[in-house]
C-alpha cells in the first residue's frame, strides 16, 4: 500500500472563526496540564494518532482532578464521560508535550461539561469538550451534584466553549 507522504495531504482547517480561544486568563483559577506524548501515540503519517487524541485529553483531566483532590468533593466523587466532541485544529507531533488548558464550561444538576484547548509549541493543535457525569457509588445511576462539587466546579467556570 502506498501512504501518502506527510507532504501531500491536504490543508488543514483549524482556522474556525474566533479561534484560538483565549487562554485561561479569566478564570478565578487556572488549570493548565502538561501531557508527555509517546513515540508509541504516532501513527503511520508521522503524528499522533486521532484516537491516541482522547487519551491525552484523558491524562490531562487525571491531572486536573488529581489537582482537585485538596477539594473533597471533587476527590471523593465518582465520574464518567457521557460524551467527548474534539476537534483536531493541527497535527499533534512527538517529541514536544502538549500543554492543555482546562476549565468548566457548563454545570447542570447530575452533569457538567470540562473544555480543553491543547497547544504545542504554541499552536493550537485541538479543542474539545466532554460531558461528565457524577454517579451513585451505591446505584451507579446519574445523581445531582452537590453544593460542595458546585462550590469546586464554579472555580473553574468559563462560559467559552469550544465550538
């Protein structure tokens, strides 16, 4: 089989509308992981994988919640990813980590939404959001979160969501 050669493939479009975001300037806090990329997350055309994307997007919200774990409430609480929407704005390559940028978009009554903008070398290479879901240790069903999570939560909220 005949790859293409890196050079061929066609332009990216990561020049959406108001994009880059800003950084996380307005934040009450600022929460910025640094996630180490793997030779191993490359694929055949010299970058990261897309797949490979998620899981950086996954060890930077393990840090932002190891962050948390001074706040009881973000530690002590179970959670899943009900959704992930990524965008992927350059190639992500090996040999530099990519800084992301996290905050809290949105918090509803059993869920709220994290958003990401992931940068290296100073370009934005992604943006991205998951829906995140704290469940019942007990039921394993969805349940409201609790005003010691909103209280942790809304130090982090932003209203900028990636598109």
């Amino acid at each position: 089989m005949n790859w293409p050669r890196r050079n061929s493939m066609p332009a990216p479009i990561w020049s959406a509308p108001g994009w880059p975001p800003r950084r996380c300037g307005s934040l009450a806090e600022e929460f910025r992981a640094q996630v180490y990329v793997r030779w191993s997350d490359q694929d055949v055309n010299g970058h990261v994988n897309n797949a490979r994307v998620a899981t950086l997007l996954e060890e930077a919200r393990i840090q932002w919640r190891r962050h948390a774990a001074s706040a009881a409430a973000a530690a002590e609480t179970t959670t899943l990813v009900a959704s992930l929407t990524l965008h992927y704005r350059r190639p992500i390559e090996f040999g530099q980590d990519v800084d992301v940028d996290i905050w809290v978009a949105r918090i509803g009554d059993r869920s709220y939404t994290m958003a990401y903008a992931g940068y290296q070398d100073g370009n934005l290479v992604l943006d991205a959001s998951t829906v995140m879901v704290s469940l019942d240790d007990a039921t394993g069903k969805a349940r409201a979160l609790d005003a010691r999570e909103r209280d942790y939560l809304e130090r982090y909220l932003r209203a900028e969501v990636p598109v």
